[in-house]
C-alpha cells in the first residue's frame, strides 16, 4: 500500500493511522488514545482514500483497515479543508478549552465564524472507553441523542457503582472532567 | 397443519380458496393504517351490525390496495361475479349499501369499480371470478341479468387511470388477501416458490436475483445479487437475515402497507435469502410508530410456524429458520443498517465505520444480510418467473418496479407501483391527477434526497438519474409540493429533522448541520446575509464529506437542491425578505 | 416558519421516585420470563414497561440491568435516546401530533399552535394537572389523510385525519369533557357493585361500560378504585 506516494507494507488488521505514524507520516487525531478501541467520531483524522469502485473518499484513518493496493493521501487539499472545518467546528463548542484550542493550531485553525458556545466536553467518549477497561464497565456514559447528546457522570443517576479511580478524568483530553473529594459517601 | 410436501401446500391451497372466494356475498374491508385513520372501523362496525346472516356471509378483512383517496374502501364479493369496490364509504353510505345488497341490489353511488379478472404475477395465473367459487352451491340474492347490466357500466379496476399504468409485483396480493390468514396467501400461489427454491443450489438463486438486476430498495440501490454473494462467501459460524422495517422518512409509508396488507411476502422472501446464504435465524426490524404492523407480522410468523413454514424442516427440507420481531424504540438512525444490528443486539444505536461491512461482520460480528421490506418480497417473483421476468420491468441498470407512496398535492393520494424508469410526469400527473401549473416540486428520497422541479417531469426514475438531479431515490416517499410551499422553509424542515434524529456522535453532523440549521433559520426571518449562502454551500459539502454515516452525509441534500434549483427564493429572503410562497414571516413573533 | 422537535428536550431533570411493590416485581419478572434474559431482550422489556407504567421507573431499570447483565448506565442511556421511552410520567391522554411532510405542507404547524394554546403547554410537556401530554412526532405513515394526529397510540386509540386547527381542538374538548364528566362518586360506585354482584362477578368489559354508560377506560378505572378501596377482591 502507499500512503502520500510512500510504498509501504504492512500486516492485516492494522489501521492507516498505525502504520502512518511507523513511517513517520503525523495524522493528527483528538479521540482516539491507545490502547482504547478506536471510534472515529471526531472526525480529525479523516484522510482521502481511493475505494475499490474507484471513487475518492473520505475516511478516519484511526479505524480504516489497511489492505491490498490501498492508496492514502493525508495532505490533499481536501483533506486539509475537512481538518480545518472540523477544528473550527470543536473551537466553537468549546471556545476556552485550552486542548481543543492547541488541536486547532495544529491543523491551522485560529480562530471560528461560528458563534459560541459554552461547553468543555467534546463527547470524545473516551472517559467512557476508560472506564470501560478500567472498572468492567461503561459507568460514565452518553445520554440524549443530537446535539443534546452529553457525557452523564454517575452520581447525577447511579451512585453505587462508581469506584472513584480517576481513570475517566485521568483520560480526559479536555480536563472536562473535575474528581473532588466527597466526605460523606452517602452524598451524590 | 404441517407443510411437508407440494401435495400439502396444494390442499391448504384449496381451503385458502374457499375462503377467498365463498359461495355466499360478503364484505370485506381494508384495513390499513390510513383505512383506519379514515374512518373503516365505525363504517365495518354499522355495517356488520346491519348484516344479515342468511343473506350476506360474515365480513373479513383485507389488505391496502393502494388507493387511499378513496378510503374507507368497502369490497363487495359476489360469488361467481366478482368484486365491486366501493369508495368514500361512511356510516350511513355504508349501510345502505349492505341493506340493499341484502334485498339484492347495488347501490350505485359510491360504486368505485369492479374486479372480474385477478391475476397471480408469482405463476402468471389469470383468474376469472365467473369461475369461483369452484362449487356450483351458491347463495345470492342478486338477480344475474341485474347483476350484469350493473356489471357492464361499471369499470375493471385495471381500466382506471389511477391503475392502469401500475404494475404490481410487490403489492402483489396487497387488497386480494386477508393478511391475517395465511390460507388466503397460499390461494395465491404463496409459497409454492420455496420448493422450488430447495431444489437449487445458492449459487444458482443468487446468479438469477443478479440477472434480475434488482437493486436495494431501501434506497442506496446496492445490487442485491451481490450482497448475497458477499455474505454467502463470508465465514461466519452463525449468519443472520435481517429485514429492515425502520421506514423513517417521512411522507413514506410503503413499508407499512407491505407488513400489513401481505407480510408473507417478505417472510418468503427472507426463507429464500436464508437458505441462499446459510442462515437459520433472522430478525425483521420494525420501527416503534408501527404497531398494527407487528401485530399482523406476528400473528404471520405464528401460522407459518404452524403451518411448518418457519422453525425446524421448512415444508418437510432439512433447512431450520426462525423469524424474531426486534422493534425500534423511535429513531431514525436506525434505518442505518450499522445503527440498525446495534439495535437489535440492544445496544446504543449509534452507527458505525465501515468497512468492516454487515455482509463481513454484521450481527454478533457475524456475517450478516440486511435487505429491505420490499426488496424482499420481490424475491419469490425472480425465483418463480425467472430473472429475465424481473429485468424486463425495468431499465438498462435496474430491474423490477419501484413502489412509491404519492401524497401532498395530488388529487389521487396513494401507495403506487410502476416499472423502474416510469416518468416523474406520468406518475404525479397520470396516476396522480395533479396539474403541473399547480405543482412547484416533488421531493424524493426524504430527509436524504431533495426537490425536483417540474422542469424535470419527463425524467425517467432510476437511481442514477434522480442522483444526477442532486436527490436520490430513496425509499419511496413522493411528496408533491404545490405553489404555497417554501423551498427554503422547507430545507430548513428537513434540516431540523436531521438535527432532531442525528445520534449525536460525530462533529460535522451534530455540529455542522446545527450551524446550517441556525443560518437557514436567520434566513427565514429575513436576518442573513448573502454570504451566509457561501458558507451553507461550504457546511454542506463538508458535513457530506466528513460525517461517519449515511444520516449526516445525506443530511444537506435537501438544502442543496433548493439552493440549485431554487437559488431565487434564497435570494428574494435574503436581499428582499419576502416569500414567495407567504410562509415565511419575517420580524414576526416566533420561537 | 420554523418547527423543531420539541419534544428532544433534556432529559435530566428531577427523576420521580417510585416504591417497587410485589406487583411491580411480579410484572417484570414475567416480562423476563417472556423475552428471556439477554441482552437482545432490552428494547422489547422497555417497551412494556412504558406501556405499563406510561414511563421508565428508574427503579425498574435497576432490575433490568441487573438481570440482563447490561450495565445501569447503558440501559439508561437508551431510555434517553429513543423518542419511545419517556424517564418521567405522561398525562393520562397523550396526543401525537404528526409533523412529517405531507402534514408539515397541510398545516400542521397551525394545528400544533391551536393546540398548545388551547391546552395550555408547549409541545414536549405534560399539563400540570397530568391529563395531557402534547407532542410533535415524525411521520407515522398515515400521508394520506393528513394532517393527522394519534391520540394515545400506546392503547390502540385512533388516528385522526383530515385535521383543521378546530377540529383538532374539538377532539380534545371531547377528551376533557369526557373526563369532566367521569367522576368517581358513591353513588357510581354503588351502581356498578349492583351490576357486578347481579351478574356473580362475571362480566364483560364492553357490555358493561355500555350499560353503566361509561367509557370502557372510565370503567376500568373505576373498578381499579373499588379493588384498591377494597370494594372489589382482585379479579
């Protein structure tokens, strides 16, 4: 396979942003983290590939499966374009984040046209992949559906099941997610 | 009983018979959703309670034959006569039509038309109901020279202008047949085809639904034979069928009257598609808003299992298959066939990347074959009339018909089906009896698909060439929109429903299409900008590139077209602040 | 104009307490039995519980999770994600206003507006003294005859066609009078325990809501009142 013109061969199973990253080709990504499963919501990662009908597209690297005779381009225009909307799309949503402001330079980002809001999570999901591996199970979790989708932490719901490890706020890439200190364990 | 042999099915056949075409006159009413929301139940409830028993035989129920501007539909069935649909029947109507039956007359007013010849499309049977009941006991009230005259004036259901031009296929049986007796399915050659199926080898099945060039009918037009030979060559320890039922888009309702009027049809098809591929379970996928339609599906699945049609050793074969009824929870995303298995399994139904695919790792990860409703219930039709049948029907790149459901401004509101590559013109205005003076637009494909202006009529339907026109064909839904529709009110509808159904999951469909929502809504109200149009233009081609599934890649077509095709009413908003259309009502009180 | 489901409302707001009695328990372990104990099992267990209990008892998705073996969190997270499955109670009538196209075009904005005014509520949101619950809801298939709305789709009532603003509005009217109207007095009560006791306590629903000249739901609920008052032993 090739990824911008470079030949490269690579086993089954493994992902375009796996083997990029061994040939020194930077992809930037915002949701996905290892050793966690791979999502592709964020869409930062998306680069141009050719299908087998020979059509362009558009996929996430950090998900794609690398096969025979598959063709990457990371740096088209296209791409680049894509990047930037997305980054400046996060940036409206979370204007102050410190991470997603860094993730916008990175692409070339500055700053946004779109009015802002007021929020600190970029629904990731990776607190909930954490907390998954973590405690056995998704405890921290999404509700809603749309653009009122939101991460919910436990206590607002279910109390009993969380262990308070940290990990979902260890993972954060936003530091949305604060631990504090509860003297009685009975309140929420 | 249990199905274990042709000789079997054919005495089931023979009661199935009996029971579509008695020896005395009887009533039969639809019994479909929009039936019901018209008003059939208290018209059937008069009438049954005026009935009298010597005279007419009890009253059964039927499917939707398609043409809901004349609900309540009433059928009288006269024994070796035929049938004489009534239309528009109300409480009073109704009863004076069943009092003068009983006396042996027809009261004419509501006289719809006649059905003297039905036809079997699955073994190209033709039936003349002068034939049946095949007893020569009958008892009628109605005088044969009477009858005759009357008969004479009135029209064959075929001759109608709303018919002529159809070709039913999938809708086959849909208003011939109780679809709560699977007897009546059977009268009609129903599942005879499964024989012949067992006889042959999947590679065989899936080179005739090839040659068929059957493309999926959920909307994306995938080559059906293809994904079967996907699936049937994938490894996996257990495969799995899938029906997709989760017809969301709204104005679209052919699905429903699949699962209500003649749900074997499907189930059939399922039974084929299973063997083909080596599967023994299957889940047909149902969304929320439908609940007659689960009521008769399971009430299908019962007697087929009991008939030795479903389970273990289907018709006496070594072949066991069973049917679940998964129901959706009310979600559009569901229809996404990822979103769909995540359903299913009860999960969260967010969609997922692909590839890998359904047909590589479906359900469970195991290779799975997801079709929809209708496509389906074409598939005993290639199987029993051979691919060459179904290729006919259609075009060069896309066999068989399409069924659509023709509604908003149209004179003749319906569910429909014509040859692949019928023109725009002779459905809305030969089927339908709209004016194109009085017709702005048609929209196609729902939320994923767009408007075509009447300019465009003469445009022969078919995947390509609707995706040519910047919509797509989608699952059927044909909305006509007449002079008083705003396009850009409307694209700003379509938007909000995209918004409202998004999983939420990825940023240029959550975050991108709310951005376009905001400035469709500032230009309703007269508060944007030209460059505002850029940067929608900009938002769509981005959200179709990035978003992770079908929902939001298609979400923008709606605003696209409009913008392409309608790019002055834009303008008139923006620069001028009116609306052509008076919908849109700018500064005024709004929420 | 501009009609956004609004029925996608935030969902977490003060959830309702319920005390989960031997009944309730009963209930759901026969729903268990029904389905079976996987996962696959969720949606279709939900579905009667909102039928049930016209929501979600947080209370009762505790138990589900715990005998599906699908974490508290998740089985919550689908309660908030369908439009099927409501966390907090519905009024007693709850009434589907169809917003798909063909009814968008022929005016059921103008329906809703009549709607939310005569009731007195935003679409989304259940009346104070909980006999309404209005929403907008996507297609349910019935263009034909639109504009149309659903009144208590969960119970099988009917769907309504052909829908004006006014006739919208009557059929609503018809709902409170009828509501108005029923009210459970010691004289009803005694009427129907007359009735019952005539008959040695087997009846048929329908015949009877007939001759009392009730409703058939207004004598169901009365016949709950009696067996909780303990008028009535439990059929």
């Amino acid at each position: 396979m090739s990824i911008d013109g470079k030949k490269v061969t690579a086993s089954e199973g493994r992902t375009i942003l796996d083997v990029a990253s061994e040939i020194g080709i930077d992809i930037p990504t915002h949701c996905h983290k290892e050793p966690f499963e791979p999502t592709g919501v964020c869409r930062i990662c998306l680069v141009e590939i050719r299908s087998p009908e020979g059509e362009s597209e558009l996929h996430t690297a950090c998900t794609y499966p690398v096969r025979e005779g598959l063709e990457v381009k990371t740096d088209t225009e296209r791409v680049k374009r894509t990047r930037k909307l997305t980054a400046e799309l996060l940036l409206a949503r979370c204007p102050d984040s410190e991470a997603v402001k860094k993730l916008a330079e990175e692409v070339g980002v500055e700053k946004t046209r779109f009015s802002k809001k007021d929020l600190d999570c970029t629904l990731c999901g990776l607190c909930s992949r954490a907390c998954k591996t973590a405690s056995g199970n998704s405890i921290i979790t999404f509700v809603n559906r749309g653009p009122d989708r939101e991460i919910i932490t436990p206590f607002e719901i279910f109390p009993s099941e969380c262990k308070g490890c940290g990990a979902c706020a260890e993972i954060c890439p936003t530091d949305a997610i604060e631990m504090v200190e509860v003297e009685d364990s009975e309140e929420k | 009983m249990k199905i274990s042999s042709i000789e079997d099915l054919k005495k089931v056949k023979e009661s199935g018979i009996k029971s579509l075409y008695p020896k005395k006159p009887k009533f039969r009413f639809g019994a479909a959703s929009c039936g019901s929301g018209a008003g059939i139940e208290a018209t059937r409830n008069a009438m049954d309670d005026a009935r009298i028993p010597e005279k007419i035989g009890r009253s059964s129920t039927v499917g939707c034959i398609g043409a809901c501007y004349a609900e309540p539909l009433v059928e009288l069935y006269i024994p070796r006569k035929g049938r004489i649909l009534f239309k528009n029947v109300g409480v009073e109507e109704g009863k004076e039509i069943i009092n003068a039956a009983a006396k042996g007359k027809i009261k004419k007013k509501k006289v719809f038309c006649k059905i003297e010849n039905e036809y079997c499309v699955i073994n190209d049977e033709k039936r003349e109901l002068s034939e049946f009941p095949l007893t020569d006991e009958i008892e009628s009230p109605f005088e044969e020279g009477y009858l005759d005259e009357i008969l004479k004036k009135i029209p064959e259901i075929s001759e109608l202008d709303y018919f002529k031009n159809q070709e039913k296929i999938v809708l086959r049986n849909a208003g011939y047949i109780n679809p709560e007796n699977i007897e009546e399915y059977i009268a009609r050659s129903g599942y005879e085809t499964l024989f012949k199926a067992f006889q042959m080898d999947p590679e065989e099945i899936i080179k005739e639904v090839s040659n068929s060039k059957l493309r999926g009918r959920g909307g994306a037009g995938f080559p059906i034979g293809r994904k079967w030979k996907l699936c049937k060559d994938s490894e996996g320890e257990n495969k799995y069928v899938i029906s997709n039922g989760d017809e969301g888009d709204p104005g679209a309702y052919m699905d429903r009257v699949v699962l209500e009027s003649d749900p074997h049809s499907m189930i059939e098809g399922m039974i084929i598609g299973a063997y083909t591929i080596g599967a023994n379970e299957g889940f047909i996928f149902i969304r929320n808003e439908y609940p007659k339609a689960v009521k008769r599906l399971e009430n299908a699945i019962e007697q087929a299992e009991k008939h030795g049609i479903l389970g273990k050793n289907i018709l006496g074969s070594n072949f066991d298959f069973k049917i679940e009824i998964s129901r959706g929870g009310g979600a559009f995303v569901c229809g996404e066939e990822t979103a769909l298995m995540s359903a299913i399994e009860g999960r969260l139904p967010t969609p997922r990347p692909k590839p890998p695919y359904p047909t590589e790792s479906g359900l469970w990860g195991q290779p799975t074959l997801i079709n929809n409703v209708k496509s389906w219930a074409n598939i005993p039709v290639i199987l029993s009339r051979g691919s060459n049948f179904l290729a006919g029907l259609g075009t060069e790149r896309s066999g068989g018909t399409k069924v659509f459901s023709l509604v908003g401004d149209v004179r003749r509101r319906g569910l429909i089906e014509v040859r692949m590559g019928t023109s725009l013109e002779d459905i809305i205005v030969g089927i339908g009896d709209a004016k194109t003076e009085e017709v702005k637009a048609v929209q196609t494909g729902g939320p994923s698909g767009g408007f075509i202006p009447t300019d465009f009529f003469d445009t022969p339907l078919d995947y390509e060439t609707l995706t040519e026109l910047g919509s797509i064909m989608g699952s059927g839904g044909l909305v006509v929109a007449g002079e008083n529709t705003c396009m850009v009110d409307m694209a700003l509808y379509f938007l909000n429903f995209t918004l409202s159904e998004s999983c939420g999951q990825c940023t240029p469909c959550r975050e991108g299409l709310e951005r376009m929502r905001d400035i469709l809504a500032d230009i309703t109200e007269g508060d944007a900008e030209i460059k505002d149009l850029e940067l929608l233009r900009k938002l769509a081609d981005y959200i179709e590139d990035a978003s992770l599934c079908g929902l939001g890649k298609t979400a923008p077509r709606p605003v696209l077209t409009t913008l392409d095709h309608f790019e002055e009413e834009y303008r008139e908003h923006v620069e001028e602040k009116t609306c052509r259309a008076g919908v849109c009502d700018f500064g005024g009180d709004r929420e | 104009m501009e009609i956004a489901s609004k029925t996608m409302k935030k969902r977490k707001e003060e959830l309702p307490s319920m005390e989960v009695s031997e009944e309730d328990l009963e209930k759901i372990n026969s729903l268990l039995n029904k389905y079976g104990r996987k996962r696959k099992s969720v949606m279709n267990i939900l579905h009667e519980m909102q039928n049930e209990y016209h929501y979600l008892p947080k209370e009762l998705l505790e138990i589900v999770s715990r005998e599906l073996d699908i974490p508290y969190s998740q089985v919550f997270s689908l309660g908030t994600f369908y439009d099927a499955f409501f966390m907090k109670p519905l009024g007693k009538h709850r009434i589907d206003l169809c917003i798909g196209t063909t009814c968008y075009n022929e005016g059921a904005p103008k329906i809703l507006k009549s709607l939310e005014d005569y009731i007195g509520i935003q679409s989304g949101d259940t009346r104070d003294d909980g006999l309404f619950t209005l929403l907008d809801v996507h297609c349910i298939g019935c263009c034909s005859i639109a504009p149309a709305m659903r009144v208590n789709g969960e119970r099988n009532e009917a769907v309504h066609g052909y829908l004006t603003p006014e006739k919208a509005v009557e059929i609503v009217k018809e709902i409170e009078e009828s509501e108005e109207e029923f009210e459970i007095t010691e004289e009803l009560i005694q009427k129907a325990l007359d009735y019952i006791k005539d008959r040695e306590g087997k009846i048929v629903v329908s015949k009877a809501s007939e001759e009392l000249d009730l409703e058939e739901k207004h004598f169901e609920e009365l016949v709950t009142e009696m067996e909780e008052k303990g008028i009535l032993k439990k059929k």
